[in-house]
C-alpha cells in the first residue's frame, strides 16, 4: 500500500477515537439524572396525551406527580380513581378519590336548541377569489 493511505487512515482512525473519548466524557458531565418512579409512573398513566389534568401531555403529568409532596391537586380524568391509586402506590403517597367527570352537552347539535350568546356584525358570504 501507499504510504500516504495507510497515514490518511491511521489519522482518521485516531481521530475517530479522540472524538469518542472527548464524547463519553462530555455525555458523562452533561447527564441528566432521571427520577427512577418516572417510568413506572408513566406507564402506569394511560397514555392518551389528552390534556384534561391540565398539563400538556402524560409525561408532564407524571414528571409532576413524581416531584409533587401532595397528590390531592392532581386527577387522571381518563384513567380514573384506580390509575391514580396506583401511582400513589408506586409513588408511597395517598391520594384522594374523586367522583368521575361526565361530559355533558347543552346545546343539542344545532343553532336551534343552543341560546344565543352574542351577534355576529360581519359579511355573512366569503368571496368566492379566482
């Protein structure tokens, strides 16, 4: 072989390692240390991301309660009182049960069973644009 190739990659091969080196040392300052319950309590939510505790997303919901003294503020609308008892039970906490909530629709579907609120002052048509 050439000379020039097998120093091209000797260079290489030991820049790849300082790299790696210089990586592992930076990914293990830099860590982020993760509540070990988190995942447990994540996996006991139902995962249906859908905003009724108030919080974005069952990860935050779980991030909270993992970091929460007290669960009495906290309620899994979805998945009731028997996934809140079992994170409370992950999490060595009690946790006060609730009744369910009830969706309830007033307005029947249409404009004629809903009472009118407001008035609309504007162009009741779209132009039609070309």
């Amino acid at each position: 072989m050439n000379e020039a190739v097998i120093a091209t990659v000797l260079i290489l091969v030991s820049l790849g390692a300082i790299a790696a080196v210089i990586l592992f040392i930076v990914s293990r300052k830099f860590r982020v240390k993760e509540d070990p319950r988190l995942p447990k309590v994540l996996e006991a939510l139902p995962n249906t991301n859908c905003g009724g505790c108030g919080l974005p997303g069952c990860s935050a919901f779980a991030d909270a309660l993992v970091k929460a003294d007290d669960l009495s503020p906290f309620h899994c609308p979805v998945g009731g009182n028997e996934v809140m008892k079992e994170v409370a039970e992950i999490l060595g906490k009690e946790v006060q049960e609730r009744d369910p909530y009830v969706a309830i629709v007033r307005c029947s579907g249409s404009f004629e069973h809903r009472k009118q609120t407001s008035v609309y002052d504007g162009v009741m048509e779209r132009p039609i644009v070309p």
